[in-house]
C-alpha cells in the first residue's frame, strides 16, 4: 500500500522547485530545525528510523500542505511528545 509521501517516480506533481541563490535553506528556522534534528539524534532521543517514520505519519493533508522542514519540525514535535509520554 502507497502512502501520501510515496510520490518517487509518480506525475503530476510537477517540477522540483531549485531555489536561486544556491542555498539549502529558504529561512533561518529551517537551519535551526536541522540542527536540532542532528543534535536529538546524536543524543539518542530517536534513531533516523523512528525521524522517517515520524514523517510518513503525518497524516495526508497535513504532509502534502507542509514544506519540507515544516515536515521534519512536525516529526520532531511528534517523537519528542511520545518519548516524554513513554519516559
């Protein structure tokens, strides 16, 4: 079964969008939230497994309205309220 984030390979979601300037982050956030991101996984708060599967759990509409790191700040809010309520 596909789910909303399997679109490798499909059409009809047009171009991927290359930004200008060359640089990988559009906003400051977006650095932050990647840093973020390595710093709990260095820590071991979760394993790159548990990030990707925080991702494809986004439900439907939500991943496709969501920007890519708004897509990883969602994941990252989602692991770190289940490890509070776990531990």
């Amino acid at each position: 079964m596909s789910r909303v984030h399997d679109v490798g390979g499909q059409s009809g979601f047009g171009p991927v969008p290359l930004g200008d300037d060359g640089q990988p982050f559009h906003a400051d956030w977006e650095a932050r939230v990647y840093a973020l991101n390595g710093v709990l996984r260095a820590r071991g708060i979760y394993n790159v497994d548990e990030f990707r599967d925080a991702i494809e759990r986004i439900p439907p509409g939500e991943y496709l309205a969501a920007s890519y790191y708004e897509r990883w700040l969602r994941a990252i809010e989602t692991l770190l309220a289940e490890e509070k309520s776990v531990g």
